[in-house]
C-alpha cells in the first residue's frame, strides 16, 4: 500500500497537519499509524479524569466524523517499526509496509524514568503520560491509599491534584530544590508549594528515590537521603524524553529531538517533524529546542501539513506555553523565564497568591508569569511575544487596535497592557 501523505502518531500535531494537508490538497490519501486504540484525545486532560470532571468519550478533540470526513485511514493500534528512507516506506507491526510520497514523524514523547534498584516488575509502578495510565491509578486509590509521586513539575503535580480527589495522603519527592523549576522562578514556585501543603500534599525537595521496598507490588520507597516512605502506588512523573529512535535509526538528524527548519523539515527529503519529538525554533530565547507543548504541537503539525502538500505558509513563532489550574491556583506563563544576569530585564510584583512576572529584552516582551485566583490578559500577553511588538509600538493607537480586533474585549486588553507598565 501507498498514500500521498503518511502520518506517524495520532495527537495533536498529527491533527494539525491533517488540517494543514486538507486546506491545500482536497483529495491527496492520507494514512496515520496511531500507537493507542482508539481516535485522539487530550492527554493532559487524565488529570481531569482522575478528578471526576470528564470522561474518556470526552476527552476527544475532534468531533465522531473527522478522520471520514477528511477522508484518513487510521491505523488504531498499530506501531510503527521502522522507516526506510530510500524506499519511502514505514513498516509496522500490524500492517505491514506502507509506502508514502510525504512523511510526518509525529511520534511524541516517552516517560523519563531513571535508574530505580528493585523498580523492574512492580505492578503498582505507573507513568504519567496517557489514559492507560491514568485508568491503572484510577483502580489502586482508595482514601487511605497512600502515594508517592516522584516528580515535582506539571506532570507531577498535575496528577497529584487528580490523585486527591480519591486519597489525601500524598507525598511529592522533587530532585530540583523547588516544584515547577522550569517553569517558574523561585517566588512563583514558593506559591505554589505553598498552595498544596495548605491542602495536605506533603514534599520531599532536593531529593529523589534511590530504590524500592517490596516484590511484584512496592510497599516503600528509600530516597537518596536515606528517609523511607511507605506506599500503596508509586507515580513516576519525573518527566518526558522526545520519541526519536525512529527518526535516528533511519539517518535522519536528531539532537535532543528531531532537528526541523522553520517549515518542519528534517534532513531527510520529504521527511517532515512536528510537536514533541521534533526540535525547532524558541522564538522567545531566539534558541533551538524542543517545545513539549500541546499548543505547539498542533501549530508545528499544521505548518508541516501545509508545507508537504506544496503549498505555502508564514513562518510561526513557536514559544514554551502553559495555562494550568492547582488547586484552585490559576498560572498561565509564556516565552522564557530568565533573570537578569541573561541580559533580560526583568519585573514582579506580588500580593499574597496573586503574582506577576514581566520579561524583556530589547524593548520586547519575551515571557511572563501570572499567577492568581484567577488570570487576566495572559492571552493578549502571548500574542504582543508572538508579534514581536516593541514597547514603543505598543505606545500607539494602531498596535492597540490590532490586539483589539484579533482578541479580546478593550477593558481586558487595557488590564493586560498595565501589566506591562512599571
């Protein structure tokens, strides 16, 4: 078998380029080999899951008829094994070979878990990644269960606050001295911590698990300070690696991730690399590296999408992004969070839960911090970084008028421009 356009992986940068396909070429044959059972859906939604606020049906980003409607053959449940570039064709293990004019490596990324003594086999051992995952915790918790989450970033603390709505007695063990350090700096971090212990989550910081306590099932944990933590479940969210065996063991460039031009394109001819197995452009810290963000990931797949059908599209900027709810704590941040030995200027200001963080550079706003019971302006905020406005532009009535049209109402873009002042 034979398609115009094969797609590896089925989330959301393989959706946004099954867009990007469409809106140039009608009728070219798409195929997408999807690793899960099933259509694709919002994976940093198992939290909400695990709290009781969606169900799986839910969870879908697309409506029933999308993949008929745009005319794709999924393969559900089906992994690709390899590509071979000379004779353009994906094996599988399931389907056999599938041969292609245009490729999408769209393979995502994999659970980081480091060396663990004792941690092979153990049935109460889980990932974080996928509704798999979340299904298995889901079915050990009960409100005396006591877990272990080893890792203090979103992951971690994401599924610490899905995990709470079954059992209180939760403990967080973080190597980094503080929770969400690549996120957050050291204040907003403080915030946050700050907010879970008031609701009972314990944290173990600057340490991590040296090895595990119990056969076939985990009765403990001994961390690298030698403190001995008792469990029911262990969760590993220490975070995620970008997908690349594939794309390396055909010859392709890799560095940390899949290394792609503006346009998605890796080194190989006709090969293409979108969301968080590829490795881009940071137009924030003007660096290459990868994004592991759904926004960015289905903005990467569209370009890529438009481009392998021939057509042609702006260069985006992409830039790290998250908007994240904790514990009734809203945090919304963008572009880079650096200080001022950088050579950025940077400006905070806090009232208790509420913070805000401003970061410039050469008279551009290159990132930011928001943190509150609630968040305003965060959205007007990323379109002045993805547009490049200098604060002098931002001065004038017209660069005013465009943030206007393009987002939201004058009175939140007045509140997200005040931000922006001293």
């Amino acid at each position: 078998m034979k398609v115009k356009y094969l797609i590896i992986g089925s989330s959301a940068a393989s959706i946004g380029a099954i867009n990007g396909i469409r809106q140039a070429d009608k009728s070219g044959s798409i195929a997408v080999i999807g690793e899960e059972e099933g259509k694709a859906y919002g994976r940093p939604l198992i939290s909400y899951y695990l709290q009781g606020r969606t169900t799986k049906e839910k969870m879908s980003y697309m409506d029933e008829g999308f993949y008929l409607r745009n005319a794709v053959e999924l393969y559900s449940g089906v992994r690709a094994k390899k590509i071979d570039v000379a004779k353009k064709a994906v094996k599988t293990d399931k389907a056999g070979s599938i041969g292609y004019e245009k490729l999408l490596v769209a393979t995502g990324s994999v659970p980081f878990v480091p060396p663990m003594e004792g941690l092979d086999g153990q049935e109460n051992a889980h990932t974080f990644m996928r509704f798999s995952d979340a299904s298995a915790i889901e079915k050990e918790l009960d409100e005396n269960s006591r877990v272990v989450i080893v890792g203090g970033g979103l992951i971690g603390l994401k599924a610490a606050e899905g995990i709470y709505e079954h059992t209180k007695n939760i403990t967080v063990v973080e190597l980094a001295p503080r929770v969400l350090s690549t996120v957050l700096d050291e204040e907003g971090s403080e915030i946050v911590r700050e907010r879970l212990e008031k609701a009972g989550v314990r944290f173990e910081l600057g340490k991590t698990v040296k090895s595990v306590v119990g056969k076939k099932k985990i009765t403990s944990v001994v961390l690298t300070d030698g403190l001995e933590l008792p469990l029911d479940a262990l969760v590993l969210a220490i975070g995620v690696r970008p997908n690349t065996a594939l794309a390396k063991d055909a010859g392709i460039i890799v560095d940390r991730g899949i290394k792609v031009d503006d346009f998605m394109r890796t080194s190989e001819k006709d090969v293409f690399a979108a969301g968080d197995a590829a490795q881009g452009y940071d137009d924030s810290s003007e660096q290459s590296r990868i994004l592991a963000l759904w926004v960015n990931a289905a903005r990467q797949g569209f370009t890529a999408g438009i481009t392998m059908a021939g057509a042609q599209i702006e260069k985006q900027v992409f830039l790290p992004l998250n908007a994240i709810g904790l514990f009734g704590l809203s945090v919304a941040t963008a572009g880079v969070n650096a200080g001022e030995k950088e050579g950025f200027t940077v400006r905070t200001e806090r009232n208790g839960e509420e913070y805000r963080r401003i970061v410039e550079k050469d008279g551009r706003l290159r990132g930011y911090v928001l943190m509150g019971r609630e968040v305003r302006g965060a959205g007007i905020l990323t379109e002045i970084i993805y547009q490049k406005y200098t604060n002098a532009e931002l001065s004038g009535d017209t660069v005013h008028s465009e943030l206007n049209m393009r987002l939201m109402p004058l009175s939140y873009q007045r509140a997200a421009l005040e931000l922006m002042q001293d």
